[in-house]
C-alpha cells in the first residue's frame, strides 16, 4: 500500500515520472525498466516521507539483501536494471520498513 504525502519534489530534467514523488509508483506493477540507482532513489524518499531515521542506510540495506551483495558492491551494480521479481521483492520490504517494521 504506498503512502501518501504531500512532500514537495523538484522537478529534475531527466528524472522520470515515477520518481517525483515516492506515493506515486507501484514498482510492483511497473513497466518501466528499472535502475539499480532510481530505485535506491525512489525508496530514499518513501522512506524519507515515512521519517524512518536514515532511509538511505535502510535502502541501501534492503536493495543489497534482495541483491545478494553488500553496500560497498552496489555501485557495481549502480546501471542495471531490475528484474520484475526482484523489484517487487525491493518493493515489498520497503513498504514494511516504511511501516516501521526493523531492518535487521
């Protein structure tokens, strides 16, 4: 269930729609191609908008357990575009840490 909010986003040139805002994606039912970079962004600021304490050390942990490598090793992966299923996967457990629930 993605969360509403009424956090004011810049508009960037070349960001996609979908990341603007974090309450308007359902990566679960995107049909974009999605980036390894865009999505740590788009989590970022849902967890942002939840005020989870550091949403960026949350993304970044949740994105590195659904891709089977650490922080330090998700640059390499920085260009690639995810799956379907993994980023419902990604999609999911941001949701419940949007919820409160803990990362570890």
């Amino acid at each position: 269930m993605p969360l509403s909010t009424s956090w004011p986003y810049k508009n960037r040139p070349n960001a996609s729609s979908w990341l603007k805002r974090p309450d308007t994606v359902d990566l679960s039912v995107s049909s974009q191609p999605l980036q390894v970079a865009d999505t740590l962004q788009w989590a970022t600021r849902l967890l942002t908008a939840a005020g989870v304490d550091s949403p960026r050390l949350d993304a970044e942990l949740l994105l590195g357990q659904v891709l089977g490598c650490d922080r330090a090793r998700l640059r390499a992966f920085w260009a690639d575009d995810l799956s379907a299923p993994t980023a419902r996967r990604y999609a999911a457990l941001v949701q419940r840490r949007a919820q409160r629930e803990p990362v570890a």
